[in-house]
C-alpha cells in the first residue's frame, strides 16, 4: 500500500515465494513491514489481536476464512468486493475495494488504511459490527438455526 505515513505497521502473517521480493519493496518505499513467516493457528490470532485492522487484498479466497476470523477478533477488514471477503463484508463492518486495476486496487487500499489510521472510533464500530455480524451469522449454532428455518419453511410449504 502506498502511504506517507512511516507510523503504519503492516504484518503479512505467513510465508511464501514473494518474501524477499515484498521485503526489498517495503524497504525501497520506506513501509514499515514484518513478515512472521509460517506460524501456528494459535500464534496467528495472537498475532492478529495486537493488529488494528485486517488488510486482505487478495482477489483468489472465495471462502473468506482469514475475513471471518478477522471479523471474529473484531478487526475492522479492507478487502477488495469479490468472493467471499466481498459477500462477508459490508459498510457496517469494513471497506470494499472495488478490483478494478492494478493501481486503481492500490490507491483505494491506501485511502481505506488512511482512513483507518485516523479515526479510530471508526476502526471500534466497524470492529464491534464485524464480531456481531460473525456471532448472528456465522458461528455454527447460527447457521444451525437457519438451516432448521429453512427446513421448516419449506415443509410448511
């Protein structure tokens, strides 16, 4: 993301092919960036408690997984609006980028990190908003209500 601001922390929890390429950019741009490499499904949500926001620019997740348990710790998301990251999120739980281009992606990421950055009431309501959204919607005895409603509806029928 591009930002004139050196007090942004940006953690890409995991490891991959394009480390050192992401370490050299970060340390070309001045980012401010720390990459934890691989860590275990516990050591992850530790990691993500102390973050402030959930940054998931990724266009190929359509299940939204790394969303939900970003919205399950009450971290506001910026994600781009498609997929499953695109269907979980809403103006009352993150910002939605639209995936048009490469730069377009960018500068729109960079405004909603921004945005972000300076009003963290903002950042608490669409945290807060996130975590009832999971709680009413997403935990397995939500969806298991909706399905029994389901079930009875169409029986009704």
């Amino acid at each position: 993301a591009k930002t004139n601001n050196s007090n942004i922390k940006f953690t890409i929890i995991g490891d991959g092919p394009e480390r050192k390429t992401l370490e050299n950019l970060a340390k070309n741009n001045n980012v401010n960036l720390e990459i934890t490499g691989f860590l275990s499904h516990e050591d992850a949500m530790h990691k993500l408690e102390k973050m402030t926001a959930l940054i998931h620019p990724c266009y190929h997740e359509s299940g939204g997984c790394a969303v939900q348990e970003g919205m399950a710790s009450g971290k506001p998301i910026v994600c781009l609006d498609h997929g499953g990251p695109g269907f979980l999120i809403n103006d009352d739980t993150g910002i939605k980028v639209e995936p048009k281009d490469y730069d377009y992606i960018i500068n729109q990421m960079s405004i909603a990190i921004q945005k972000l950055y300076s009003n963290l009431e903002l950042v608490r309501e669409l945290g807060n908003n996130g975590r009832e959204s999971i709680k009413e919607q997403h935990t397995w005895e939500a969806k298991a209500k909706y399905y029994i409603r389901l079930h009875k509806d169409i029986i009704e029928r």
